[in-house]
C-alpha cells in the first residue's frame, strides 16, 4: 500500500442523489452540479464522468484551476461555470474554451469585453446581483452602466444568466433575511429587464435554498454538498423528512474513508498515550496506531473526541491526533491485528460514522472536514 489511507465512491449512491435532486427541481430546471474544492473533498477527475453518466451536462467551480480540471475530463457538451475567480491571461483560456463566469464587478465586466474583442469572441457571463449577503455582487446603482456597456458590446458579450447567493439558507435564524434576498433578487432582474437585459437563466439556490425556499430553485440550481450525499445541516434535513413523511434521508453518502492498522501495542495503567498530557490510561490498555494524521486531513479537533470503526466496532482516539497519526483505544475489542481495516467515514458492521459526526453535528465543519482530504489520497470508483 503506497498510501496511508483510501477514498472510495460509490457509484449508485451518486446516482441515488443526482435522481433525487432531479426529481425534486424537476424536468424543466437545469442542475449545475458545484464540483469546487476537488468536488467536496470526492476528486472531481472522478465525478465528473460519473455524473456526466447520469445526465449531469453542467458543472460549477470556483476558481480556473477547478475549471481547468473539469474541462480535462469533460465531455464536449458539457458546460463549465466559474462563480468566482479569473484574471489576466485566463480571461482568454475561458472565452475560447467557451467557459462562462460570473461578473460581480464592472471592472471585471470591462475585463471581459476588453479580451473578447480581442479574440473576436464572445465572452459568456453570469451578471451576479447584490441582494444583501455582502459578498460579491452587482449593485442597484450599476446596473444602468452595466446595462449600457453590454449593449454597446453585444457581439461580444453574452449574458447567459443573472444569479445570486443566499447569505445561510439552511438556518431559520436567517429567514427574513433570505426573503428579503429573494424580494430584491425579483427587484434588480426586472430593473435589467427595463434595461433591455433578459438572460434566459435565473439561478439562486444552493442545496439548502432548494429544500427551504422552492421558489428560488428557478431555472438552474447550483447543487454542491447534498450531491454527494450530504444535508447543508440537520434543521434542513429534519424539515425535508418531516414534510415529505420520510423516516430516512433520501440522500446517500457517497464517500468512504478508510485506513489500516499500522501497530497494535499494550499500555500500563497511568500512563500519558502520544504527545503531551491531555490522556492517562486508567487501567491496562491495548492501543493500536493509525497512519492518519491532520496532515492528511483528520481534524486535529478530533483528539480525544473522534471515533474510527475496526471490526465493527467503535475504537476512540486517544490523546491528540499527530500530523501522521493518530491513536485509538481498542482494549474491548478482540483480536485486533496490524493491516486490520479501519474506516474513518464510512459504515462496518452496524456501526456509521457519518461526517457529521465526525465533527459534532456542525454542518460547516462538516464542509470543511470534506474539502480538507488531500488531493493526493488515491480516489476509487466502486460499481
Ligand atoms: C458553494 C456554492 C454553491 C453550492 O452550495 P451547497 O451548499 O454546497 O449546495 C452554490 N452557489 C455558490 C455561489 C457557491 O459558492
């Protein structure tokens, strides 16, 4: 084994979900799948056909090298959408390659134009509106400029969609917010249609969006975390199961992470285990040794705290999680050897360790934790 630890994917479970998301937007939206971050974490050279092989035609990244990535693996039809970062030369690479993003500012507007002319181009945007997360966005006042500069481009410029971004649609704490979001996104697209800009797609939601607030599924959703399986949080999560009279998520986990046991070692009572102080055995202990650390992406807010699963069962991590390794009490459990499996997120027996709980039921840890798993952790596809 070359490496210290494995990710599978699991093919039906991300059919499962692209089925699911489809199905609940239905026939008439477009489904961007968002594949920033290497895909949360899953590796977007593999997901990419995977999804492209159950329909997915759209993929949404953040920055030029995602879009560079997706573009080596996609089909020819497939579309590329870039939500935040271009500049200088890779202007040029996303006009020719027929790469549309999103324009927040009129500086990158100007950009846009300035580059298409020069290729004899057009440039395919994304006007993203100002509707009070305070982020990026176009504002009221510029859209009268921005209007007028599109106009005096037009064969150079295209506005394939007008969209924005919901400031935490998950929680209920933030729902006047979001409505007032919603108001103003319907405020600015009529403004622009005044304008004369009418682009065909009006895109807003997130995963968590298209559960709480239907009405801003629209045209297009841009479908990042619960593609692969995941609820943006549990309040979500129980809404949905709660109003559909579900008992159980109709999302599946797509990814497995999995290591093995590099040694197994028995420990007197009253002893420190690994680094420092922070865990005393209380009686004699069997401990085995994992070749997983935060530096390859377990969270060091695991110590002491987190689970893996070894022979179907629950093994603790003790004391603090190393950069390559980490510690686990496996005392009640029988007959653990080295090379055993061990799964950091995954099933075994009857036992799961969702992400999480992994990370305490926080959702945006619960992002984190996905898109911190190395690039370099070898990907494989199960059918
Ligand atoms: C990340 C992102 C999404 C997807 O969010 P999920 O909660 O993962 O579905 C959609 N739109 C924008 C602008 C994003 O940055």
């Amino acid at each position: 084994m070359l490496h210290t630890s494995q990710i599978e994917l699991d093919k039906k479970a991300l059919k499962n979900n692209i089925d699911f998301i489809k199905n609940h937007i239905g026939e008439s939206v477009k489904y961007s799948m968002v594949v920033k971050a290497n895909a949360y974490g899953h590796g977007i050279e593999e997901i990419v056909p995977i999804a492209e092989g159950y329909g997915v035609n759209h993929f949404s990244v953040f920055s030029i090298a995602e879009a560079q990535r997706v573009f080596e693996v996609k089909k020819e039809n497939t579309k590329i959408m870039i939500m935040g970062w271009v500049d200088g030369d890779y202007f040029d690479w996303a006009i020719n390659s027929n790469v549309s993003f999103f324009v927040f500012t009129q500086y990158r507007l100007k950009r846009a134009i300035d580059r298409a002319k020069e290729l004899n181009k057009v440039a395919k945007i994304h006007l993203e509106l100002e509707t009070g997360m305070y982020r990026t966005g176009l504002t009221k006042k510029e859209l009268e400029p921005v209007a007028r500069l599109i106009k005096e481009n037009k064969e150079y410029i295209e506005v394939e969609g007008v969209c924005t971004h919901y400031a935490g649609a998950e929680n209920l704490e933030t729902h006047e917010r979001i409505v007032e979001q919603i108001n103003t996104f319907k405020n600015l697209c009529s403004e622009l249609e005044n304008l004369g800009i009418n682009p065909k797609t009006r895109h807003t939601a997130c995963s968590a969006a298209m559960f709480n607030y239907p009405e801003t599924i629209m045209d297009m959703v841009r479908v990042g975390v619960s593609s692969y399986g995941f609820w943006p949080n549990l309040q979500t999560k129980f809404r949905y199961l709660k109003e559909n009279n579900l008992s159980e998520s109709p999302l599946l986990r797509v990814l497995e992470w999995k290591s093995f046991i590099m040694s197994v070692n028995e420990v007197p009572k009253g002893k420190y285990i690994s680094y420092g102080t922070s865990f005393l055995t209380t009686r004699h202990s069997k401990i085995a040794t994992i070749p997983v650390g935060y530096g390859y992406g377990f969270s060091r807010n695991l110590s002491n705290n987190g689970y893996v699963l070894l022979k179907g069962e629950r093994a603790k991590i003790v004391g603090v999680v190393n950069m390559n390794m980490l510690v686990v009490d496996v005392t009640d459990i029988k007959n653990v050897e080295v090379d055993d499996v061990v799964i950091l997120i995954g099933e075994q027996g009857d036992e799961e360790i969702t992400v999480s709980s992994f990370s305490e039921m926080n959702n945006s840890l619960n992002y984190e934790m996905l898109t911190r798993l190395p690039d370099h952790i070898p990907r494989n596809v199960i059918e």
